[in-house]
C-alpha cells in the first residue's frame, strides 16, 4: 500500500478480503454437522482456525485503522459520540465480542463436540460483520468522500500505514 493511495479505497480493498473470509465461514459452518468422518471434521476445525487467526489479526489492523485514523479526522465533521461513527465503534465492539466467544467454542472441541454454539455464534458474527461494512461502505464512505479534503485524506492514509 502506497501513500498515494486513497485511503478509503484502500479500506474498501480490505473489505474484499474480509467478505471473502466471510464467505468461506459461511460454507464451513453449513458444512460441519455433515461431515461423517473425524477426519474432515477435523480439517473443518482447522479451517476455522485459520479464519480466528485473521479475525485476530487482519480485521483487527482493519478496524484500529478505522478507529485510530479515519474516525478522528471524519468525526470533526459528523461527530464521534452520536451518528455513524458512534453505531459503527459499537459493532465493532460487538464484532469482538462475537469473535472471543467464537474462538473459545472453537478452542473446546474436540473436548466438546457440540457444534450448535460454533454454528451460531459463527452465524451471528457472519451477519453481523457483513452488514457492517456494507454499511461503512454505503453510508460512512460516501460522507468521507464528501467531507474530506485531499491533505486529510492524505494525513489519514499515512497514519493507516503505521498500523499493523
Ligand atoms: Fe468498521
Ligand atoms: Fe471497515
């Protein structure tokens, strides 16, 4: 990622990879009640593992790039503590709770192999995470867009850049 960059399509490109990670979450958690074999079962484990890992990572370098760098600066035109920027700190909140919670029922297999919570706290987040960023991208994006100027944009890509 370059400084040229406009910082809202880069977040936007971030949300490509989340929606894809979404996605492969959604066919998994569909999946594990049918799988007959410990085998697979296992792989599918795995595999949410692995998504737990981005979660825990990527999403978030994604939302404290949003926090720490983008929200500031718009908040000065739309306000912080009421309005988008305040329902979208709170699914983030949300988000990160969910996840925890997914995690800890994943951590428990295969010592327990109730998959009802995995798949509902899976599902929950599922939703709750993609109607976020289609929010972000519908309502918040379009205000940055309006509201900021080329310098701001400019100062906001270069702070996301420090955030890993
Ligand atoms: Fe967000
Ligand atoms: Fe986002």
């Amino acid at each position: 990622m370059d400084t040229s960059i406009d910082p809202i399509a880069a977040l936007k490109s971030d949300h490509e990879a989340v929606r894809a990670v979404l996605n492969n979450l959604g066919g998994y958690l569909k999946k594990i009640n049918s799988v007959l074999s410990d085998g697979l079962r296992n792989n599918l484990i795995n595999q949410l593992h692995e998504i737990t890992g981005f979660i825990d990572k990527d999403l978030e370098i994604h939302f404290r790039k949003e926090e720490e760098a983008l929200f500031p600066v718009l908040g000065n035109y739309i306000g912080l503590e009421t309005g988008p920027i305040h329902a979208m700190l709170i699914e983030h909140k949300q988000s990160r709770e969910l996840s925890a919670e997914f995690k800890l029922k994943i951590n428990g297999y295969p010592q327990s192999i109730d998959f009802k919570p995995i798949i509902d706290i899976g599902n929950s987040f599922l939703r709750l995470l993609s109607g976020h960023i289609d929010k972000e991208e519908n309502i918040l994006f379009n205000m940055a867009d309006i509201q900021l100027s080329k310098d701001e944009k400019h100062s906001i890509m270069v702070k996301m850049l420090d955030i890993k």
